[in-house]
C-alpha cells in the first residue's frame, strides 16, 4: 500500500497549492528511498537523457512559440472585430463570432491563455456594452478559449502521443471531428439560448447602408481570416498528407508566425525575443513536471502501486465498459483540482497497462481522455480559464457569473465525451 499512499500524498500537496514539479520529485524520493533505498533512482539520469532527446517532444516548444508569436500579432483582435461586424446583426451574433474565432485561435495557437485573455479583453467589454447576459457572455469565452486542448496542433494530443505510443499525426486526425461536432454544440446552445432568453443576446446595429462600406468589412474579414487559414492548412496538412511530421509541421509553423507578424506589419526582433523567452519560460516549466512525474511513477512502480491498481481495475463489474466509465469519472473528478499536465503525466502511464490489457483500442482511448483534459480548464474551483478571464473581466463580472456561465459549456463537453464513449464509429473511431 505505499504506492497508493505515495499516491495520495502528492495529491494532497498539490491541492495545498506546492509546486508540481517539485511535489513529484521530492514524494518519489521520500517513498523510493524509504522503500527501495537509493539505487531505485539509479537509472533516473538514462531517463532524463531519453526526454531530452525525444524528437516527438520537441514539437511542444515549437507550438507553443508559434502561438506566442502569433499573439504578438493582434490575430485575436483583428478576427473579433471582423466577426462581429459580418455576424453582429444576429441575435447572439458577437458570441457566435467569439465561439468561431476560438475555434481559428485553437487551430493556429492552441495556447489556452492567449486566446481566452485575449477575448476577455477585446470581446467582453462590447458584449457587456450591448447588454449581453453576463454569465453567456462569460460562458461563451472561456468554452472557446479551451478549443486548443482537443483541436490540433493540441499540446496534450502530442504529450499523449509520446505517453501512449500513438502516432502524434493519427490523433490530430482523430481529434478534428469531435472538435468540430463541439463547436458546432456550442453554437446550437447560443441559438437555442438566445431564442429562449429574449434579451439575452440583442443584435448590434451596425450602419451598412453604404454597399462600399460592406464590401470594405468583407474585405476587411478576408483579411483577417486568411492568412491564419492558410497557416493552419499548411501545417496540419504536412502532417495529414504525410509530408512532414508533426516536429517538422511546428517548425514550419514557427517560422509561417513570423510571416503572419511580417504580414501584418507587427513583426519587431522586441516581439520575437519576448516570444522566445515565454516560449522557454512555459517549456521548462511542462519538462521540469515531466522529469518529476517519470521519478513518481519509477518510485511508485517499484513500490508495487502499479500492481495494486491494476489488479482493482481489471475486477471493475463491466470488464472494458466498467473500466472506461471508471477511469473517465476518475480523470474528469481530478480535473476539478489538479491540471492536465499532472494527469497525463501521472495518472495515464498508470492507467495505459490496463486499458492495454482490456483490448481497448489506444487511439479511441486517447481522444476520450483528450476531451475529458479540456474540461478541467472549466471545472470550478481551479480551471485554468475562470481564472484567466477573470483577471482580465470588468469589476462588475462577478466569479458566480463565470461558474453559472461555464456550466452549460461543461454539460455539452460532458455530452460530447459520453457520445464518442457510445458511438467511437460516428467518429471514425470504431
């Protein structure tokens, strides 16, 4: 039982707020030294080496210094302001725009925080302006701000490609039609929202009397989509065709960031060093959490954890169904406290053997727990994104406006995940 009691400390002192990576390091070491002695950590130094060296890891910084760059370019506000002229004149039209930005923000960055503070600062003041209901309004941008976690290029698809042993390209394939059929939910929900809430959502009344003046938005909207469009294509299309993978696509999608910032005339070696340094910053910081989670789970397999775990789950009623539903409720109830770094991190390799040994198939299972990990970044109290938002919203957003509007989104999540857990075929999963 010290694995699982090693299991649970880390876990307590994560929710004490200690940092993660250090958490993970020093309970290894207390239990593994304590257990095993000192040579259970004999061939850590082998291990770090083998992660440095991990050509499919290196993808993580490249995406994610393509998508600092690309807020370096202003792509979030130049798209809002596009949208919101050419869908402003629908009831809901500015949430619609919000929800279909988060989508080409997911594709193109796929960093969670640029796009949600980004919409926080640009599309809320204007909902609010237009007397948008504040928890929708809220709701609407933290949903769309969470897209980049399960539409590809998604850091967890390429740090669950290297912990499962997927092929990073077949999960950015896999990902693309839930990510869509949720988009398309959230959208459905601000009509259905918006029709039965009158007020709710009031059309913005933009002059367009002018037909130079709506040939100019459309112009305007071309612009400010394209370009990020043909990026996307570029880069998920290597990977798709087989023409690059996905470490060679996130180079290329770098260097096509610093085009757009050309392009848009917002290019400055000030924006690229920034870009750079917060591109170490955050890779360090997610490399620093993999080295003290491959110490966890060597102490926590050596003390017999592993075992214990997997005799309990492979005696679940159900076999395969039973296991799937357990470990889907596990990850989704963990995701209320600890992040998806630690989960895929952590939990995954211990849950992989089993799922392995149930003949569940890797890549349908893989897509389940990508949809489970984007909703921790809704679940109260600790989502990433409540408080990302909420750092940026207007004092007169109050937290419960961000809880009552998120938990619609976390239903619909919630609904997606149940459905690809029902239906894999529907999604080319079966």
């Amino acid at each position: 039982m010290i694995g699982m009691l090693m299991f649970f400390t880390a876990l307590l002192l994560l929710l004490f707020g200690f940092p993660v990576a250090f958490t993970f390091g020093s309970v290894a070491l207390l239990f593994g030294v304590f257990s095993e002695g000192v040579e259970i950590f004999a061939f850590m130094p082998f291990r770090i080496q083998s992660i440095m060296e991990n050509s499919t890891l290196m993808a993580v910084p490249l995406f994610i210094f393509m998508g600092i760059m690309l807020q370096k370019t202003e792509l979030a506000e130049q798209l809002l302001e596009s949208m919101a002229k050419l869908f402003g004149k629908l009831s809901g039209g500015l949430a619609i725009s919000t929800i279909i930005v988060g989508t080409l923000l997911a594709a193109s960055t796929g960093v969670v925080g640029a796009s949600v503070v980004a919409m926080g600062v640009i599309s809320l003041p204007v909902m609010l302006k237009y007397h948008y209901n504040r928890p929708l309004s809220c709701g609407v941008i933290c949903a769309s701000g969470t897209l980049g976690q399960i539409i590809p290029p998604s850091i967890i698809l390429i740090i669950l490609g290297d912990v499962m042993g997927l092929a990073v390209g077949d999960l950015f394939r896999a990902a693309v039609m839930p990510g869509l059929v949720l988009v398309g939910l959230y959208i459905l929900y601000v009509l259905l929202y918006t029709h039965l809430v009158e007020g709710s959502a009031p059309a913005i009344p933009f002059d367009d009397e002018d037909p130079l003046s709506r040939k100019k938005q459309y112009w305007d909207a071309l612009k400010a989509i394209i370009p990020p469009l043909v990026l996307i294509i570029v880069v998920l299309g290597s990977i798709f065709s087989g023409a690059a993978t996905p470490t060679e696509s996130s180079a290329v999608g770098g260097v096509g960031a610093i085009l757009l910032a050309l392009f848009y005339r917002k290019f400055s070696f000030t924006a690229l060093f920034e870009s750079a340094e917060e591109t170490v910053k955050i890779s360090a910081m997610v490399f620093a959490i993999l080295i003290g989670a491959t110490a966890f789970s060597m102490a926590f397999s050596y003390t017999g954890g592993d075992r214990v775990v997997e005799e309990y789950l492979l005696q679940l009623p159900g076999e395969k169904w039973g296991f799937l539903i357990f470990s889907m409720l596990f990850i989704l109830f963990l995701g209320f406290f600890i992040d998806f770094v630690e989960i895929a991190f952590i939990v995954v390799p211990i849950l992989l053997p089993i799922a392995e040994a149930l003949g569940i198939p890797l890549l349908w299972y893989a897509i389940l727990i990508a949809m489970n990990l984007q909703t921790s970044f809704l679940t109260p109290p600790f989502g990433f994104s409540l408080f990302y938002l909420k750092g940026v919203a207007p004092a007169e957003i109050k937290t419960t406006d961000i809880y009552r509007g998120v938990t619609p989104f976390i239903l619909i999540q919630i609904t997606v995940l149940v459905s690809i857990l029902s239906f894999p075929q529907l999604y080319g999963l079966g």
